[in-house]
C-alpha cells in the first residue's frame, strides 16, 4: 500500500491530480484508513493505464466509461476494443501529421545548411522540387503532403 505522497512522487503528478481522479470515480475500490487514501497494486495499474490514455488524448469521462466498463466485466469487451480502436487511429494521425512536421523541419535545416555554405539559395532553388538528394527529398515530399 502507498500514501498519496507516495504514488504523487512515483508518477511524477501533484497530489492535486490523483485527488480529482479520485473524486471523479476513477480509483472505485481504493482503501481508506481514517480518511486516508490507500493506493493498491490495483491503483496503481489503474493509474498506469490513465495516464496513458490522457497521453493518448482521451477526455477524464472517457477514461471514466472506460473504468465503469470494466467493472461491468466481460460484457463490456466489444465497446473497451472499439474505444481504444478510436484512440488508435486518432494517434496514429496525429503521429502522421507531426512526421510530416518533422520533416519540413528536416528539409529547412539541411536546406539553410546548404545556403550557409554556398552564400545564397540559387543553386537550392534550381534543385527544387524533384532534384534533392534522395533522403531529402523524401522529407520534402513527405513535408509537402
């Protein structure tokens, strides 16, 4: 068992933070001893998997349905997948738009590189667009979606 403290210090959140998830339903079995809460091995995974899906984006009353599913138990599995099915692909965008960021940012420094050393972009712009070097051009590419 670990004390508030405890589990703020392990995961690195403000006692502030496990406080609300608590009051918002999201720690359903945790032990109290005189008003005290208790964090479990079983909080503590609970915890694990709701910072993940607030890294993923997903809302505090998602995550809430999410816990209230399973409690329901096995009945629940179908609407659980879809929910992460969602999260998924909604990562997957935004990891695809943050590549394509990445990207430009690639070719904008390879690109600047390049005119520091020749003393302007003449010779780049004549490279532009199917001219780069193979792996920045796939950059420029990608970047240009």
């Amino acid at each position: 068992m670990y004390t508030i403290g405890q589990v703020a210090e392990m995961f690195g959140l403000p006692i502030s933070t496990l406080r609300y998830y608590d009051k918002q339903g999201l720690f359903p079995n945790m032990e109290r001893v005189s008003g005290i809460r208790k964090f479990s091995e079983a909080e503590i995974e609970a915890l694990r998997v709701i910072e993940c899906l607030k890294k993923a984006g997903m809302e505090i009353k998602d995550i809430r349905q999410f816990m209230d599913w399973c409690a329901e138990g096995p009945s629940t599995y179908p609407q659980r997948k879809a929910m992460f099915e969602e999260r998924k692909a909604h990562m997957e965008a935004e990891i695809m738009h943050m590549n394509q960021a990445l990207d430009m940012l690639k070719f904008k420094c390879w690109y600047y590189e390049q005119a520091i050393k020749d003393g302007s972009e003449d010779r780049l712009k004549a490279l532009l667009p199917d001219r780069l070097p193979k792996e920045i051009q796939r950059a420029y590419e990608n970047a240009h979606h």
